[in-house]
C-alpha cells in the first residue's frame, strides 16, 4: 500500500533508469546565424547536453551557416570552444567532428547551392535521411529572406517528399524561427505571409523560450491533473492575478536591439501572454498540441483590448536611471553602450488588463516586467478573496494576508500556498505562512534549460510548445494600442532607480483599485 505523509527522498534518475529518454530521429541541424550570440549562449550549449543526455541520433549532423569567413575546423574549434564551458561528452565531440559550416550571405544563391551539396553529401555519408530541421538564429530581418530564399532553391521539402533524391525513409523538412515575430501586429502579419509561401504551418516552429521552462508546462499540470484547484480558479474565488517577469540585468551589450524593441515588444507580448494563457485558458479536453493551443487561443480572443483613453489609466511605463544593484552602481538606460541618450524606449512596463469571459469576468489582471529591478524573479501570483466575514478582527488579523497561490517560475522554481494560521500562544493572533512545493528539493535531477526540450521537441515533431500563427497575431493585437500610445507619449514616460521595483506611479497604478491591492514582494 502507498502511503502518504511521509518524508520522501527527492527522486533521482540516472540515464539507465529512465525510460522516458527520447531518442531524435536522424537529422541535418542547419543553424544560420551559427556564429553569434544565441547559438553560442543558447543554441550549441543545448544541442551539447542533448548529446550527453543520449538524446540525439546517432546520425545527426550540424550544419552552421553564418556570415564570418572560416573553415569546417574552425568551427569545430569554436564549437568546442563554446560548449566546453558547460559540457563536455565524447558523443558531442563526435557530433562537432563531424560538422560542416559555410560562410556565406543569406541572399545570395551560392550559399544555398553550397547548402544543398552538403545536406546530400550528409545524407548519403552519415544517414540523415532527408531529414531536415532549419534553425534560424540569425537578425530577425532576415527570416522572411531566409525563408523565402530555401523554398527557391527546393529545400523547404525533404529530398523524400519529392523523390527528386535516392534517399529511403519518409523525410521531413521542418523551420524553427526565433523572437522577435515582427515587431508589430502589421509586420508579424507580413513576415508569416513571406514564411507561409515558402513553409506549411506545421513546418513552422516559432520559439518562446518561456514555453520550455518546467515551471510553465507545470501550469497545465497543477490546474488540470489536480481536482482541488480548478474549482477555485475563477471569479468567485480569485481576487486579482499578478504576473511579475523582474530583470536585475540591464540592456547588456544588446542596447541597439532593445531601443527597437522595449519591455512591450520583448517580454509582453511573447512571454507573459504565453504565461498568462496557460494560467487562464480553460482545460483541453485532450493535451494534444491543437486542443491546447486552441484553448490558449480562445484565451487570448477575450483579453482587453485597451482603448487609447485606457491606455492613458491602465498603463506605466518607465526607464531606469543610475542605480544600485547588489552594491554595484549601475549606469542609467540612457547611458547605455548602443542606446540613445535621449531615448524613450520603455525598460519597464505595468499594465491592468481584464479577461473579457465568464470565468475571469470583473478579475483584474496586473502585470509588470522590468529591467534592473532588484532581483530576477517570475512568479504569477493569484490572490484569492478575504474571508466574508474575519471572526478575528482588529489586532489579531493585522498580519494576515488574503490567500494566494505563487507559481514560481524562476528561480527556486516551485508553487507556494500562502495562508493564515494562528501563531502559537495564548491570544489568537494570526499570521501568513506558507506550503511551499519546490522543485530542487523534491526531483534531485536539475531542470533542463528550456532550449533543450524545445530543441528536441522540433526535432521530434511535437509543436505543443511552440507559438501557432493565431497566437502571434493575438498576442500583437493586445499589446498594439500600447506600443501606437507610447509612440504619442501616452503615458508619459515614467523613471526608476536602478536596483528599485519601478516607478511609483505603478504602486498607484495597482492601489487605485481601491481594494487594498498592492504589488507582492518576490
Ligand atoms: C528574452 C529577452 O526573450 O528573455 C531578454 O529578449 C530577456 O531581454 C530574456 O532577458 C529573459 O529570459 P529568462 O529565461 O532569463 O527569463
């Protein structure tokens, strides 16, 4: 008999023992852009640990293209060079033995030519078979090109499907396209019409990262494989949800690209409108990748669209200032190497938005991300409603907080249930503790980075983790009136200290409510 309430060691997995490892089929990887800053933070750090997790075919080739002049052992060695920081196997340096690169322009037909050589050669030489996953790490405003360019020369189809190649098995060509997918709703449309003519639908793989964390998918877990928490999760119990995304890094070296971009662009409407869909859609009736991104979908059809007078109440937007983060002063936005010292771009943004549905009807929705804020932490809280009436009035209540469910994305990945309880002793004084689910301390085994579950996922075929094109294009409609008031100074733009939670005139932002809500503290 199973039993319960016992002290339970955290469960650990070795390699032999788990039967859940998924091999990828063979495959050519070609990753344009295989020189710069995603492929060396992200993209050849995760191909390396699936290598060592045994995930990877053994026929598996990497195909880098990128703009720098070099040869096939160069790259190898930059390869090496790169993923020796986190990992280091014998299958990987197998892998990277074996890899080829071209330097060549994404426009130009020589590279494609040179491409199309290789994938054949790989084909016949290391059993790839026709198969074909395209990764595109490369400046967004090359992914239409980019697209458009591979189906010109025939390869948005595996050699399989045409039979134009004397290759056996049933191949599959397959894109991956990064963030940002345009910049905005007009854009993203324009760039998915450029895509859609070269690649189907279900050959497209738009990335989120956020969609790979563990503590994302673990949403859909906790709301629909427990019965205890879907009966509170709507109108009737919850109170007001908050989704904090909290940076305490700067613009890094990447000013250029984010006074283009802003916290909207960057983190709105990608990563909190994924999160705020799982948290908020309604339960699939089977968790097959259609039902559930038809459900994420729905879920964001009833989002708020603000109207511009809204944006003017329901917005703040601020840019950091000089500050102090970990001791450290840190210099302004404005300051930043590759920004404009009189720029407006938002490094913050907090928004009150409703769920225009039956379950979510009247709930408001806070959300607030920013850069150089004190800690880096993403949580959703959702806060339930005060008791009808407290029994334990005046003094003995005063350090009770309403109820509330923390999902802790990142970091110290977990779920907390915060409640009152009686503090020992002889008067009844309340006070909130919590039930805290942690993830490091119950699975011994170390979340995977998020890129490697959605590399593999791409590689495997599975899309329930990637952005459908109805996402893309709801997700753009709800942040548009934001970015079109900004571009008019609506709100104005508000300023921060490095190292603070944000501008004031957020704390007013969610106070007004009149209904005592105030930010949590992470
Ligand atoms: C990226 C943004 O999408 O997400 C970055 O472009 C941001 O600006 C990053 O720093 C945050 O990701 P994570 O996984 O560290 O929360």
């Amino acid at each position: 008999m199973k039993t319960t309430g016992q002290p339970r060691q955290p469960e650990k997995l070795s390699k032999s023992d788990r039967s859940d490892i998924i091999k990828a089929p063979p495959l050519a990887f070609v990753l344009f852009g295989a020189t710069g800053d995603l492929s060396h933070r992200k993209i050849l750090p995760a191909l390396a640990n699936l290598a060592a997790t045994g995930n990877l075919s053994n026929n598996f080739c990497l195909i880098g293209v990128a703009l720098d002049a070099m040869g096939d052992e160069e790259f190898r060695e930059m390869i090496i060079k790169t993923t020796s920081q986190t990992t280091s196997n014998s299958e990987w340096e197998n892998i990277v033995a074996q890899s080829r690169y071209i330097a060549g322009k994404y426009e130009d037909p020589d590279t494609f030519e040179r491409l199309e050589h290789i994938l054949n050669e790989v084909d016949l030489k290391l059993g790839t078979a026709g198969n074909r996953l395209y990764y595109l790490a490369t400046i967004p405003s090359m992914f239409g090109t980019l697209a458009k360019t591979l189906a010109k020369h025939k390869l948005n189809s595996s050699p399989n499907q045409d039979g134009s190649h004397a290759v056996s098995g049933n191949g599959f060509c397959r894109i991956v396209v990064e963030k940002p997918y345009g910049h905005d709703l007009e854009s993203a449309k324009k760039l998915d019409a450029m895509i859609h003519e070269a690649f189907h639908e279900d050959q497209i793989y738009r990335i989120d990262h956020y969609l790979g964390k563990e503590t994302v998918q673990n949403v859909l877990a906790l709301r629909f494989a427990n019965a205890i928490f879907e009966p509170i999760w709507n109108r009737r119990y919850v109170n007001h949800v908050q989704v904090t995304v909290a940076e305490s890094i700067g613009v890094e070296h990447r000013g250029a690209f984010y006074e283009q971009a802003g916290a909207v662009r960057d983190i709105v409407q990608n990563h909190v409108m994924q999160v705020l869909a799982l948290t908020l859609m309604e339960p699939p009736a089977v968790a097959d990748p259609q039902s559930i991104r038809d459900e994420k979908v729905k879920l964001l059809k009833t989002l708020q669209i603000l109207k511009p007078d809204e944006v003017k109440t329901s917005v703040v937007r601020g840019q950091y200032t000089q500050g102090q983060i970990d001791g450290n002063i840190v210099p302004a936005y404005r300051a930043e190497p590759g920004v404009n010292p009189l720029s407006t771009t938002e490094t913050y943004v907090a928004l009150r938005l409703f769920v225009n549905n039956w379950r979510w009807e009247g709930v408001p929705v806070y959300i607030r991300t920013g850069k150089r804020l004190p800690k880096r932490v993403t949580e959703v809280a959702v806060q339930f409603h005060q008791v009808p009436h407290l029994s334990f009035a005046g003094k003995l209540a005063r350090e009770l907080d309403p109820d509330a469910m923390i999902i802790r994305i990142q970091p110290d990945e977990g779920v907390c249930m915060c409640f009152g309880a009686k503090v020992p002793g002889e008067s009844f004084k309340l006070k909130t503790v919590s039930m805290d689910f942690s993830y490091g301390k119950t699975f011994a085994q170390p979340n995977r980075d998020a890129y490697e579950r959605l590399l593999l996922d791409a590689m495997i075929g599975d899309p329930t983790l990637f952005i459908r094109a109805d996402e893309v294009d709801r997700a753009w409609q709800v942040v548009d009136p934001l970015l079109e008031a900004f571009a008019d100074n609506t709100p104005p733009l508000s300023t921060y200290e490095a190292g603070s939670w944000g501008p004031v005139e957020a704390d007013h932002l969610i106070s007004k409510s009149g209904q005592g809500h105030a930010w949590r503290l992470p």
